[in-house]
C-alpha cells in the first residue's frame, strides 16, 4: 500500500570487504602527485605550449540581454598580428550546438549567434600571435546591439513574456520547468502534524571560482581531419563524442589530452565550450591555438555558478518532535542556459530528507531562465541547498517547539539498525552511525563547556553562538538522477550507464602501469589508485605508475564528480587485479609446479601458503609471461601479455519507476557528516569570529585519511564562504556587480578558524572495502552550523536567519529590524 | 587581461621625471608601486600612453622625523612605514591602521604616497592624512606647492594633484605625547578596502576635550574629514556620551551612497559605531 | 610599439632579453624564461599564484611589468628544489599534505620562503598571516599553515646541525636550479 510497494533492494556485489589486514588502504600515505606539483613541474593547460601557437581572446558581451545587429571586425582583422576574427554568426556555421542535458534541451552554440543572454557571453573571438594583441583587436570590434528586456528577479521570470523570453524557440516563457512531485502520503502526513514549521529560504549565487581557469590548447591536422585538445575537462573519455559531433567530426577525430587541473570542484565537469571554440578557431586559423580564460572571462562566463534558489519549506511534526513529512515549492533561477538540465534537483532528492526518519516527500520544482552566466556543476550540486532548508526547518521546529536542537536531532536520527535505509524518494542510505557522528562531534567540539560558556558571555553582553548541523552527504550518483524528473512524455536521453573504467598492466620488469579515463583535480586519484594497487599485488607504491589515457584510449569513464571516482576507480581497479591476479597464479603456478589455489600473493611474490621459500616475484613472472610463452602449455589462458581494462558500473542502483512514484536508488553510498561552529558576533558591526569549529564526517572506509581530511578542510572554507563571504550580485539590469576576485570574496586564513577533524567509518556493505567518496566534503554542512550558530548568538534579537550569504551588512539589517535592537 | 600598449620611461633623477611629466602631461602617469595602477591596466580601465618608472630614485625612499614632522618620500613602501619604529612614534594612527592595510607582497612595492595620488574612497591612507592634518608637497619641474590634506582628496579617484605634478613627500605633523589617537576598521576579510574607516585624535585638557579630529573613509566619493563630529567632541568630557554624540552627529552630516559592498543604512550604523569606539580609544591613549 | 632591453638575475642566473613595455612579469617569466612553475590566477593582485621574490621580497609578478625587473633580482618557485631533491619547506608541504590542486602552491612555498628567512621561528599566528597574504581554494589552509610550522622546525634542526660557516649570507642562498 506504499508508494515504495515495487521497490527493491539488489544484493551486494562487493568482493573487497573493509577489515583489519590491509596494509596500504588506510594510510596517510604521502601523495604520488606532489612531488612534481612541488617543484613547479606540475604541467597544467596553460603551461602547454606548441610551435606556432597562436593565442585567442573572447570578446563579451556588455548587455545582457540584446539582439546583435551587426559586428565590424575590419578593424580588428586589419591590426598586425590578428591571423582571424571569428564571430558567432560565422561559428554557428562550422559549428553545431553544445551539449545540454535539458529536456528539451536549451540550445547554446560556443558564442551568441544573432542574441546574448546575459552579461559576459562571447559575441566574437579573435585569434592573434599573443594575447596581448588578441586583447587589442578585441578592442577593435564594433557590435551594435539593441536591447532587450532584462529579467534578473526569477519570481518575476516565469510571468515574463514577449521579448523578455529568452528562448522563444523553446517556448513563451521563461520558465523551463514547473511539475510537482509527490513521495509517499505527503498531504496525509501534513494533515495529521500537530505543528508544521514554515520558512522561506533564500539560496544565493556563489560558485566554484578555481585558481585556475579553463583552458584548451587545440590543433587541427588537416592530413588526418583531426582535432587533439589539450584541455582541463572531465568527460571526454564518456561524452568527448558530442564535442566531437558539435566540430562535425567523427568521434573518432577528437583527442582530447587531459591537463592536470588546478581544482575544479564540479566547475570543469564537462568544459565543451571552451573546448569546442578552441578547436575551432585552431582549424580556421590553420595553427595550433591556446585560449585561456582570464578571470573575468571565467567569472562572467565560465557556466560554473552554483544554485541560486528561494524556497517556500514547510516540516510536519508531532507535538513530541516527530518529523513526519518535509514539502516545499523551490524556485531556482539557473541563468541564460540550462546545461544540466534540473539535475541538480534530482541530485538533491537523493538525501532531501536529510538523516532523519521522515515518512513523506513533496516538491513542486520551477526552474527559470534570466539573463545571468548559466549554473554549472558547483561542490554539493544542488543537494548543499537542501541540506541547509532541512536543517534550518529542524533549528526552526526546536525553536518553535521548545526542543533543544541537538535533542531533536537525536530523536528524528536514523538508527544504526534501520539500515540499508530507504528514504521517500526511493533512494536508500547504505550504512551509517549518525548517533556516533553526532557524539564524536559534540566532543571535539567540547560543546557543554562552550554552551556554559555561552551563558557567561550573555551575563557579560556578549554575543556567542552555537551552532550544529547534522548532514547527509551522497556518494557515487547514478546517472537516472539525471533524467529522472523529466516529464515522462520527455524524458529526454535516459542513460543508465554510469561506469568507470581503468587498464592495468604489469610489464617485463614487473612494474605496474595503470592508466586512468579522468583527469586530476586536486583530488587524489594517482595516489588512491596507487594505495588500491599497492593493497591487491602486495607491492610497494614505488613499483607502480599511474597515467592519463587520452580520449582516444580512454573507455568508459566518468571521473570525478558527486563524490564518485574513488569508489568506482577502485572497483575499476579490483576487477582489473582479479584478473591480473588470477593469470599471475596460473603462470606462476606452473613455474613453481605448484596448483594455483594453493598460492598466496605476499610481498610483490607469488608463493605457495605454509611454504616460505617456494615464490616467485612478481617480476620473475612478468618476465615470463611477457617474452617465454613456449615455456608455458599452448592453450589460450597462458597467453603472452599482463595486461587488462576494467569497467565497473555503478554498484547499487536501480530505474526510478515508471511512474515515477519513486526515482529507484540512484545514491546510495550514504556519507554523514555533522559540523559543530561556535561564533561571537557583534550586533553593531555584523562581524563575525569564529571561536571554536568541529567536523566529524563518516566517509566509510578511508583509503588515505589525510586526504580525506583536506576534503573536508577545504570544504569546510568553501561552505563558510558560501555562508558569509561569496555572492555572484546581478543588479536590475543583469550587470554583474563584483566581477573580480576584488569584489568577490573567497575567505583566506584569516577567515577560516581551524578546524578539528574527527572521522568515523562504517564501511559501505556495497563497495569494494566498504569505501564511501568524500570529495565533496564540509561544504554540505558548514552553511547550516555557520548560520544556525550566528543566529543562535544572536537570540537576544529573536532574529531567524533564512538564507545566504550572510555578509556583516546582512547581519547587522537583521539586528537593526529586531524589535529587540539595543542600537 | 592584459594592458593596453604604453610608453616606458625610467628617469634617472626627480628633475628628469618632472621634465618628462611636464612634457606628456597629457597622457603620462606616475609608476611607484603599481598595485594600483597596474590591476586598473590589466583590465584596460587605466589607459596611460607613457608610464613614468620612479622605482629607482632612491632619493625618493625615505621617511625620517624634519623638525615638529614626520616626513616619507614618494617612494617609501608601505612595508617599510607598517614597521617602523620611527613612523610608531610620530604618527601611531597610521602604524596602527596599517594593521589593515592590504597584505606582505602589495606592501613590499606598494607605496604611501601612491596610495593618495590614487584616492580610493575606501583606502585607509587618505583618512590618517586628514587626521593628521598632514600636507602633500607637491613638484612640477616649475613649481613646489604644498597642499593641505582638506584640500588633496578631491573625489573617487581624484586629487589636487595636477597631471605634471609629482607628489614627492608628505609631510605629517608629529602626534604630540599627550595626543590621543584610534583606528577603527570594519571590512569584509582583513586586508581589504575598508567598508567603513574612522581615525581620531583627541586632545583632553583638565577633564576636557580640547582638540579632535575624526576622518573617515568608506563614507563617499573620497576620504573626509567629520567636522560636526569634532564640533561635538569640542569642550566636552570625554566619556561614552560624548563620543555616541560624535557618532550620532557624524551620522546625520553624511549621506554615505557608495560602493557595492554595503548599503547607505550600513555604512551609517558604521560610522556612529567606529566612531564612538575610535574616540573611546583614543581617549584612553590620551590620558 | 618599442621594445627595451632588459637584464634580469633570475634564480641566479643573468637573463637577457628584449621586451615591449607592456609584458607582464608573470608572463616573462612563464613564456619568455620558460619558468612556468609560477602560475596566473587573477591578474589583478588578489590571489597571490604569481607570488615571486624581487629584490628580497615577496612580490605579485602580474602587478610588475618586466621592463621594471631590469637590474634587479627575481627568484621563483623552481630554485627551491628539485623533484628528487626537495627543500625542505617542499618536503614539509608533502608531508603535511600542504596542497592539493597545486596551483596555488608555488605562490604559497615563495611567502613561506621568505617568512622563515625573516623569522625562522614564527608562530601559528604570524604564518597565518602571512599564508593570508594569498589565496587557496582546495585546503582551507590548515595544512599549509601545519606545513609551514613544519618547514620551520626542519630548517631550525637543519641549522642546528649544520658545521659553522664564516659566511653568513650563504644561509640565505638557495641553489640556482633551472
């Protein structure tokens, strides 16, 4: 009789379990990346550089809404230099459209083509012998516009009409999105709360802002009919096709050669149009050609800002604290272009309901279109924001009910028993131990001594605040989020693949090779797949290499991204091993004439178990099995060669249902994490000091806990960033106010308090070692602690916080409007 | 983001550097520092035909105490001034601000004097200047003027100075040992532009206030001066309500429209607050 | 538009060459010196990824034009060390796990450099100011500060442990690595 009747949980397919005996997983072991990245010999986009590389720059749009009438590029093709000057009209010729993961999908080419859409949209691009003069031919171009009306207000947005829609191809209205989804007895549920909690949240627009911007150093053989790309993009091993499509080449005829990345954080997920202008322009010019975004170009233009969302939330209790059921209407203004698609709401309906046990879930979803730069992929897509609504309802119904917030929490947690945990979505918590998160936390925290600190520092009139936000954080993510709230009848490219795949091979010396389908980020992916190889061949770190495939040999891969690429790699990783491992006993147990079952792999050997001396290094056998294959019996399981490629799949995931009374499991490798942030305030200024700030995360298994702790750390910054200090400010006319890292606060030390890390770990039951991702880190739960603990030092003002950022200005406009206000 | 094309020259000696001002006054601009100038070339919003290089006039670098004042030369580094024992004792209002003043690598070649030709309103310099009724000694290869601090800061970007004049020294009163003195900042991260920035002297004679300055910065389209402020303060006791009255008096003269960063109603609550603490603090010093 | 002559001690190492007025010091020194361990983040002083030493100080090389470098002394991120010889600021940034992306590191090793040059013993304190002098998005800076701290005690060992030297300055003097 439940919405989740045909919903089901498949079995576990890990072969790897989580225990005390390994060796290498676990350990802080020191970086494989650091090394080069040290001594400045680490070899990003920009420091690619090729003979007779021309440079472009982009020119941009000062409007943001406006019909191009016309470009004059005489002048600027005439000054010394310039090899060309491409506009938009003459791109949209040699060039087709850029992917969008929207259904239907909203058209973008790799610069305007008759109309720009927001501040920043390239109008043309010009290709010169440096950037220099690039930039000076820019100056040189002459576009007339006409105006058009500017939508900045996304209530307003879904009313707009007439020339204020930005795709009229689309449709009439600016609004791309409206349905409501309802998950199990939602209205039942609200009809039966003894309390129901509103509040309406706002969700500013901040994004990822990496120290480096995206690139592509691009060259076109005109022998071959073929692109190669240096370029700092994730997914030109899984969808480096539709770049190829947009160039209207085969998809054979595009290399992409990935750059190590000078961070991402979802901002560089699938870096086509950069990518696909750069390859183009490399083609018209006859030349190899490196555009790199400057800041502003990244700022205005870099299709990376993050969610930018009001909501109107309501949370249905019972007198006792009860959490019953969760519902809300969200309007999320997504800018100029809809790449993604709503996914990043999809994403959030994995854990919407946060770690409690709450029977129902509804939502009506309106997505906008405004003239602003476009969202992008930004650390948490989408499901931050729902972290910080479920945890501002929670600190609401405390208040309201009289609850200590910390206990109410504790009542509505999800116990250690209660999982694999399906949750109303239909998306199940694998494992967890909030109750063991939430103590640990509250200990490094040393909460009672502060909370009896606090009540001092109130007698002295001064204003210190706790705050503790409990949060889930998803690993892992199928790729049905993606499609799975699309409307039926559209459902648009319903991909149910979302692999990882890896080569291994160990070559006649016996060192082992691994090449990746993903690209660095600032991640770790040399050193966990290091510590995984280490782990299942018994070697020492120092005999294995890992390297990058390009995209004409990579398969298969979807990198990094939702927390996923440790945990796939890694299962990428043990069935390339299982197969290596098992054709090494064969081979090695016919050297030592021993049966194969009988071997055991110990310290880079294979030897027989009880039997010390009878072994063979793995070297001997790779020796062997690489150039003696008449020293082995004729049949195929002996032949020459220790290599393999692995694909691994998403290992929990099932179809949403038909429909779509539930999404089918789509996250399941459940992390949690709980964040403990004591503040002092001052009411007549609004600043902020941090006194005190803990977070305990539950990644699973760890494979390198001083990693994961930099995740964290640096999640953690991003998430107080978030809350206080970073917002993209449009103003009424879609100008973007504080394009530059001047005006656009990224916290440095000074901001950031020192953190006490605390970690948890119950493994996974479904991946290999029961390792959950953890690469999004603190900033899924930061914003909550941050705000709840400025609100809470702020109770004297009976103030309620209800979104972010939270700047000192914002701050003290709450305290001047309390009532309450001594100032 | 790079610059638009330009003209180097790098003189040898200050009359040579005025000469080639006199001459491009049209189109030339001083470079000391360049952590000013040269973000505002990167974005093509600074267009010079002719960058005038003074970083090697050595004679240019100095701050030493001439008589009742603290005199720094054009090419004093803010790091140089920031650490100064010399420059803690004679002028403590402007030690103690540049606690607040941007961060190591702009100090390094960044340079006081740069930092006032350039007059952001929210800059920290300009405020101690007026507080400290200092004066700008300002050369043409013609003519040497010395402007009082009141009357350098004309508005956002704009000063007294005129295109072939080189700002050569500013000449800065020594604070007086009964002297009081506060700095009070509120900016978005340290190191930033000041949101909101007031400096105060204070005097106090037989329990009362004799003398005040107040200036601010953050507060318009240049630094400036809070008479009614001081107005207030005169002759009064020091004490937490005179100094709310300062707040509350420097308040109603201004009309703080400015920047992105923080509305007219927040710099105001700023400017009654830094106020009143910057006074409180000074007349602790003062005592 | 003209070009200058310039000549520029660079890790050690006189360069000369000919430039228009308008080039970027991080941009002589990236392409020009082929020295791209320094990296461009902003090109507006903010971030600090630039971050190199002229004349004895740390300095923001996309706020300097090259023409100014003329005569004076420039040492970047690649004179620290080699990648089978770290320094031991390199070395301690590796051990704390100082970094992730990397991007920002060069500019981050170049203030520790001269920070313990300066003051061989800092506090918490005093090298959190100065790791705010620039901008990280990766580790929230916790580690980079337990690295920095880290770098001062293997240095301090180090000198300790080091035979007397008449030359004073030597302690100052990296190796010129290319």
């Amino acid at each position: 009789m439940s919405h989740l009747d045909n919903h089901y949980i498949p079995a576990s397919k890990q072969r790897e379990t989580p225990g005390p005996g390994l060796n290498w997983i676990g350990k802080s072991m020191k970086r494989v990346e650091d090394p080069r990245l040290l001594a400045g010999k680490g070899r990003y986009v920009d420091d690619v550089v090729l003979p007779n590389m021309a440079h472009a720059a982009v020119l941009r749009s000062p409007h943001a809404h406006a019909r191009i009438k016309s470009i004059d590029v005489s002048k600027a093709e005439a000054l010394p230099g310039v090899a060309l000057v491409m506009t938009g009209a003459q791109a949209f010729e040699l060039t087709g459209p850029i992917a969008s993961f929207a259904s239907p999908p909203v058209v973008q080419y790799c610069m305007a083509v008759d109309r720009v859409r927001h501040v920043g949209e390239a109008v043309a691009a010009v290709v010169a012998e440096d950037r220099y003069v690039a930039e000076d031919a820019l100056d040189l171009i002459e576009v007339e516009y006409e105006l058009l009306p500017v939508t900045v207000d996304p209530e307003a947005a879904a009313t707009a009409t007439g020339e204020a829609v930005l795709h009229p191809d689309r449709g009439p209205t600016n609004c791309v999105f409206d349905n409501s989804f309802k998950f199990g007895t939602v209205d039942e549920d609200f009809a039966k709360a003894d309390v129901v909690v509103k509040r309406r949240i706002k969700w500013g627009r901040s994004g990822a802002q990496p120290l480096e911007t995206c690139g592509t150093v691009a060259e076109f053989d005109e022998g071959t009919g073929k692109y190669t790309a240096y370029a700092n993009s994730n997914f030109y091993a899984a969808i480096g096709f539709i770049v190829a499509g947009a160039l209207k080449v085969p998809a054979t005829h595009l290399k992409v050669i990935p750059t190590i990345a000078g961070g991402s954080f979802g901002s560089k997920l699938f870096n086509h149009k950069n990518l696909t202008l750069t390859c183009m322009l490399a083609r018209a010019a006859g030349q190899p050609v490196k555009y790199m975004e400057d800041r502003l170009d990244n700022i205005l233009n870099a299709d990376a800002h993050g969610s930018d969302r009001i909501y109107d939330a309501e949370l249905a209790l019972r007198k006792d604290g009860t959490m019953l059921s969760l519902r809300f209407t969200v309007v999320d203004d997504y800018g100029a272009y809809l790449q993604y698609g709503i996914g990043t709401h999809g994403n959030a309906l994995s854990q919407v309901t946060g770690p409690y046990r709450i029977g129902s879930f509804g939502m009506r979803l309106i997505a906008v279109v405004t003239n602003k730069c476009q969202q992008g992929a930004y650390r948490g897509f989408g499901s931050e924001v729902t972290n910080f609504v479920m945890e501002r309802l929670v600190d609401a119904a405390a208040d309201q009910l009289g609850f200590d917030p910390v206990e109410l929490r504790r009542k509505n947690l999800i116990l250690p028993h209660e999982f694999p945990y399906v949750m109303p979505t239909g998306n199940i918590y694998d494992s967890g131990n909030y109750q063991a998160v939430l103590a640990k936390a509250l200990e490094l925290a040393s909460y009672d001594r502060w909370k009896a600190k606090q009540a001092e520092a109130r007698k002295e009139g001064r204003y210190v605040g706790i705050g503790v936000a409990t949060c889930q954080e998803r690993s892992v993510y199928s790729p049905t989020e993606w499609w799975s709230l699309n409307p039926l009848e559209t459902p648009g490219f319903a991909l149910t693949s979302a692999p990882e795949g890896v080569s291994v091979r160990i070559d006649p010396t016996g060192k082992i090779f691994a090449q990746l389908n993903a690209p660095f980020w600032g991640n770790s992916p040399e050193t966990v797949v290091t510590q995984v190889l280490a782990e299942q061949f018994t070697v020492d770190p120092s005999d294995i290499t890992i390297g990058y495939a390009d995209s004409d040999a990579a398969f298969n891969g979807f990198g990094p991204g939702g927390s996923r690429f440790t945990v796939m790699v890694t299962g990428a990783i043990v069935t390339a091993t299982t197969r290596l491992k098992a054709k090494l006993r064969k081979l090695a147990g016919h050297m030592l004439e021993a049966d194969e079952n009988d071997l055991e792999f110990r310290n880079g050997k294979v030897g027989v178990k009880g039997a010390p001396g009878l072994e063979k290094s793995i070297a001997d056998v790779a020796l062997m099995a690489n150039f003696f294959r008449m020293s082995f019996p004729d049949t195929p399981e002996f032949d020459s060669g220790l290599e393999t490629t692995a694909v691994y799949d998403h290992p929990l995931t099932t179809p949403p249902a038909e429909d779509r009374r539930h999404l089918g499991i789509f996250y399941p490798i459940m992390g949690h994490m709980c964040h403990v942030a004591v503040v002092e305030v001052d009411p007549l200024t609004g600043k902020i000091d941090f006194l005190d700030y803990a977070a305990v995360h539950d990644a699973g298994t760890m494979v390198n806990p001083i990693t994961l702790g930099g995740h964290i750390m640096g999640g953690t910054a991003m998430g107080i960033g978030t809350a206080v200090y970073e917002e993209f400010r449009y103003d009424e006319n879609g100008q973007l106010l504080n394009a530059s890292f001047a005006d656009y606060h990224i916290p440095t030390a000074h901001e950031i308090p020192k953190v006490k890390i605390g970690h948890i770990e119950t493994p996974s039951p479904y991946t290999e070692y029961g390792i959950k991702g953890g690469g999004e880190g603190g900033r899924m739960g930061a914003p909550s602690a941050v705000v709840r603990a400025v609100e809470d030092a702020l109770k004297p003002f009976k103030i309620s916080i209800d979104g972010v950022p939270i700047p000192p200005s914002k701050i003290r406009d709450l305290v001047r409007a309390s009532p309450a206000a001594a100032a | 983001m790079k610059p638009a094309s330009f003209e180097y020259a790098r003189p040898q000696s200050v009359a040579e550097a005025l000469s080639v001002l006199s001459a491009r006054a049209s189109d030339a601009k001083v470079l000391a520092g360049g952590q000013s100038l040269v973000p505002m070339m990167n974005f093509r919003m600074a267009r010079p035909g002719l960058l005038v290089d003074i970083n090697r006039l050595e004679e240019l670098n100095y701050h030493r105490i001439e008589g009742p004042d603290l005199v720094i030369g054009a090419l004093a580094r803010h790091a140089a001034l920031r650490s100064s024992t010399l420059v803690r004792a004679a002028c403590p209002l402007m030690a103690e601000a540049y606690q607040h003043v941007a961060h190591g690598p702009i100090r390094n070649r960044g340079t006081l004097c740069g930092n006032l030709c350039h007059a952001d309103p929210a800059s920290e310099m300009p405020a101690i200047l007026l507080a400290t009724e200092g004066v700008l000694v300002l050369k043409s290869s013609s003519s040497e003027r010395r402007v009082p601090a009141d009357e350098f800061f004309r508005s956002t970007y704009e000063t007294a100075a005129r295109p072939d004049e080189l700002l050569t020294e500013v000449r800065i009163p020594a604070a007086p040992d009964q002297q009081g003195w506060g700095f009070q900042e509120v900016s978005v991260r340290k190191g930033d532009f000041a949101l909101v920035g007031i400096a105060a002297t204070l005097k106090v004679e037989n329990g009362k206030i004799v003398g005040a300055t107040v200036a601010a910065c953050g507060v318009g389209e240049r630094a400036r001066r809070l008479p009614a402020a001081e107005a207030a303060l005169t002759r009064a006791i020091p004490g937490k309500g005179a100094f709310s009255e300062a707040g509350e008096a420097a308040v109603a003269a201004l009309d703080p429209h400015f920047g992105v960063h923080a509305d007219a109603a927040y710099r105001r609550d700023l400017v009654r607050t830094l106020t009143a603490r910057a006074l409180s603090d000074a007349a602790e010093r003062a005592a | 538009m003209s070009t200058i002559n310039i000549t520029v001690k660079v890790n050690g190492k006189p360069r000369k060459a000919t430039v228009p007025p308008r080039l970027l010091l991080s941009d002589f020194i990236r392409q020009n010196l082929n020295l791209p361990g320094t990296h461009v983040g902003c090109e507006h002083g903010v971030c600090g990824c630039c971050t190199v030493i002229v004349d004895g100080a740390p300095a923001r090389s996309c706020l300097m034009f090259a023409v100014q470098a003329d005569g004076s002394e420039i040492t970047t991120v690649e004179s620290l060390g080699r990648v089978d010889s770290l320094h031991p600021i390199q070395q301690a940034f590796w051990e704390e796990h100082g970094l992730q992306c990397g991007f920002c590191t060069p500019g981050m090793l170049i203030l520790a450099y001269d920070l313990l040059q300066r003051n061989p013993n800092p506090t918490e304190e005093e090298v959190r100011d100065v790791v705010s002098d620039n901008l990280c998005r990766c580790t929230g800076y916790q580690n980079i500060i337990n690295s920095i701290l880290k770098a001062a005690g293997k240095m301090r060992d180090a000198e300790a442990n080091a035979p007397a030297r008449a030359d004073v300055a030597a302690v100052s003097k990296m190796e010129a690595v290319q």
